[in-house]
DNA sequence: CGTCCCGGCGAACACCTGTTTACTGAATGA
DNA sequence: TCATTCAGTAAACAGGTGTTCGCCGGGACG
C-alpha cells in the first residue's frame, strides 16, 4: 500500500516482542492473585522459563511492566468508547448497548480488568498514575461526544466535565462489580447488568432535567 | 451507672491493647507507601521496636490485621453516616452537609481513608471481604433512610438499593478524590468538592423525576 | 506466699529476593 | 565472509523474609 517507514520486522526483533509478551502475560496471569507491589522478577521469570536478569532487556522494572500492561488493558478500549457514544441512538438502547459491552469487555478480558481496578489505587505510583491519565482521557472523550446531543444545549464545559466523570467512575465500578459476579462474589451478572442500567437511567433524568430541578 | 460486666481491665489488658494499637498504628503508617500485600511483618515490628515473633501475640497474620484496620477505618463511620441522614433538611444543604463531611473526614483521617481506597481491590481476598461486608452495611444504611423521604414514595426496595449503592460508590470516588488532592495530585480540594456537589445534585434530580422522564 | 500465666525476647531455621558480572551463540549487516 | 550486535545464560552477591523454638520476668491470682 504505502512505501513508508514500515522497517519489515527482521526475525530476531519479533522474537523479541514475542518474549516481552510472553512477559506481559506471565505477570499478568500471577496479578490475578496479587498486587503488583508484591509481584517478583523473579516470580515472573520462573513462569515464563528463563533467567531473571534477562527480565531486564526488555523492561526497567516491575513498575515499567506495570505502565506497559496499563497501555494493553486500555489503550484498545478508546475505540470502542467511541463507538459506543457516536451512533445516535435511542437513549434507553444506547444505555443496554453500553452495558452490555462493560459486560462482554469483562468476560473476554477478566484479568485486565481485574488488573486496572486493582492497580488504580495500587501502591505503585507510576502505574497509578498511568491508570488516572488514561481515564482522564476517557472522560475528556466522553464529555465530547455528549456535547454533541441536543440534551446538552447550554451546558458549561465544566457541567460536562463532571458528568462525563460521573459517568466513567460509574462504568469502572460496574466493571469491577461484573469481574466479582464472574467470581461467584456478590450478585450474578445479570443483576449487575440490571442495576447498572437503573443507575444509568437514573443518571440520564437527571441530566435531562438539569438546572430545572 | 450500670454493674454489669465490666471486668476492670486489668493493667496487664490495657499494656497488650497498647502494643496492639502501636502495631495497628505502624501498619497503618506503612501502608501509605505500599498496599499490604507487600508489607512486611518485620518491617512493622522493626517500627515498633520490637521483636518480629510478638506479632504472632496479637496477629494471626497480616491480613489479620488488615481486617482489623478495616473495622477501625469504616466502623466509626457508621454513626456519621445516620447522623447525616437522620436530619430533615433542604436536599442543598444536606449535599453541602455531606461533601463537607466527606472532605474532613478525609483530612482528619487520611490514613485509614488511603487504605480502604487501596485494600478495597486489594491483593488480600479477606480484607476486600470485609470492606466489601463494610460498604454494604452502609448501603443498607442509605437505603433505609432515603426510603423516609418523600421523593421515595413508589420506590422499590430493589430501586432503593440501586440508588443507596450509587449513593456509596460516589461517597468512596469522593473521598479518594479528596485525597488525591491534599496530596497534590490532581484538582484542589474546593475543585473536587464542587464537582462532588453537583454530580450529587445531578443525581437527586435524577431521583425526583424517577418513572415521569 | 507461691504458682501459673503470658507478652516479649533473641537466635536460629530454610528460603527467596533484586541486581551485577562475564559469558555464549545465533541473527545481522557491511 | 567476517566482525558486530544483543537476547538470553549461569553464578554469585548481600541482603531480606516468615516462622519456630526455648527462655525470661513480671503481673495475676488462689
């Protein structure tokens, strides 16, 4: 297609992607049942098969790991964030399409999820940090696409602001209460999912009736 | 007043409580800077001063006292909480009541808020059961006294625990929030309590036009 | 008074940790 | 083809860890 910088990726610089992966998902499969402060190099390596001081061509430190698994259980998430928001939609429908995704987004990836909320007011601060960036990214976008709607005419960028955070705590709690649902913890998914778009709804009058209450 | 069974605690009693709460206390400390999975039992009875097997005299392990901190951070709370909503109020003023609340709970206590905040998808399965028991109470508690309210007329107890649970989650955001910001990470404390009233404000809105919108 | 209780001590146990060092050997590129 | 790069290795380093043991000494109590 375009004859730009794609350097063809000689076989030893795939070789070792496949091995920082390997690393990736090797810490993320022991974050299951630990947090990340008490995760060891070493514990990492045994998984993965090779020697701990390898550990150190691909990532600084334990924390490093951790910003780079943050990018992997977020970073594919904007895209769907933004196609969740741009179809124009029924209010009530677009409330069960965004359950319904926080649902299946559990289900095929449990451990990233658990990874996030576990490490969003974990005891590494790059990693916490890392985490509150990406969601302040989410809710700049989801206060964009809200503006967009008719409901928001005469809002203040502020009032947006803290809808739109409003709304991003709220899917976070809803994923974390999916992920102990998925545990046989707490209620069943589909109580969640019932009481996640309750409060969804809730929300929304709220905002329909703003500065009229 | 009453001579009932009240043993006299004994100086012996009084001393053990002692070491018992400077142990809680230097846990507590510890656990500013890291999450309990990765605190040390030697590390707090090196704080202490004193020999790392007398933990073993107070604590059956350190998740142990993790759930003991738990009971100490939340099971104060529970009387501020009916106290708030116990007093018949302008819905605004008992929002500002309870922001307020909020942020100087967090100020005198910013310790033991830290750790509910960090423990509460913690790496320790025992200690997230008990937060997790802890915020429920207080759910039940929310429940229960916004079902007094007028506005609540209609409501389904089912609908009453979905708003209640709202109601907490937002509280937890809240409070984490306020301590991000007397640490000067992220917006200041007067940003976080007007963001904080008026996603509460949003939100009785939404409550007053509940099943009209 | 004498006995028991029991919180705290110090030492030792076996094990695990992060990090550095010098090295190997295959893929690389002139 | 030959020199170079570099992901991965093995071994050693200096610490730290949780847990157990027997012992001490002062409050508790018959």
């Amino acid at each position: 297609m375009s004859h730009t910088s794609v350097p063809t990726p000689t076989p030893r610089e795939t070789q070792k992607a496949r091995t920082r992966c390997a690393l990736l998902d090797a810490g993320l499969r022991l974050l299951e049942n630990q947090s990340l402060s008490s995760l060891g190099l070493r514990e990492i390596t045994r998984v993965v098969g090779m020697a701990p001081a390898a550990f150190y061509r691909h990532f600084r430190d334990l924390s490093d790991l951790g910003v780079a698994l943050v990018e992997e259980s977020l970073g594919s998430l904007h895209a769907v964030v933004r196609e969740i928001l741009e179809v124009p939609d029924d209010e009530a429908a677009r409330i069960e399409r965004t359950v319904e995704t926080i649902a299946r987004y559990v289900r095929e990836h449990p451990t990233h999820v658990r990874f996030v909320a576990r490490e969003r007011h974990g005891g590494v601060p790059a990693v916490r940090a890392a985490i509150g960036a990406e969601l302040d990214r989410f809710a700049d976008e989801v206060a964009e696409a809200l503006a967009a709607d008719e409901v928001s005419a005469g809002w203040s960028a502020e009032d947006m602001r803290m809808l739109a955070e409003l709304y991003v705590d709220h899917v976070v709690m809803t994923a974390s209460a999916f992920l102990d649902a998925a545990l046989g913890e707490g209620p069943d998914e589909e109580s969640v999912a019932r009481t996640a778009r309750r409060q969804l709804m809730l929300i929304s009058t709220g905002r329909r009736y703003w500065r009229e209450g």
